[in-house]
C-alpha cells in the first residue's frame, strides 16, 4: 500500500506531519486514537498523490504525552502504526 511513512516533529507543539509515499493516487481515511482511552482525535479523509506526500494533522494543543495509535485505510488495506507522541 505505502511504501515509506515519516511522523514528525516529535516532540510536537500543535501539529505533526505525515509524511508519506504512495505508489499510486487515491484515497485514503487516516484516524489519530488515543491508545487510553480510546478516544477518536482527529478522522480525515485525504487523496495521496503517486510518490511524496505530506499531510499535517493541526489543532493538537490540547494533546498530551503518550501512546497514540494511526490507522490509514483504503479499500484494498489497513495500516495500524503505534506511535508515542510526546508534547514540546
């Protein structure tokens, strides 16, 4: 599905990055979850170009240290990255 991904900076402020190669165009549904307490933080849904691709995620100020799970989907797979987001 995805050749490469990048998750960046962390530690964070606000916002992160993904970063992203795909070997073709189309669409994908990328979710940020809370591993605690399974709370969705951020749904969107984002159309990826063939080769590089970069998709801030903003509006995290409110987000605290911890362990995070992003899950990017398409029709044909599911990717599930666990990540641990620490704040600046």
């Amino acid at each position: 599905m995805l050749a490469e991904i990048s998750i960046y900076p962390n530690p964070f402020h606000y916002f992160i990055n993904i970063e992203m190669t795909s070997p073709d165009k189309r669409h994908v549904i990328i979710s940020l979850t809370d591993q605690q307490n399974s709370k969705l933080i951020r749904l969107m849904g984002v159309g990826l170009n063939e080769g590089g691709n970069k998709i801030p995620i903003v509006g995290l100020h409110s987000l605290a240290n911890g362990d995070y799970q992003l899950t990017i989907k398409n029709t044909r797979a599911e990717l599930i990255y666990e990540i641990m987001l620490l704040k600046r």
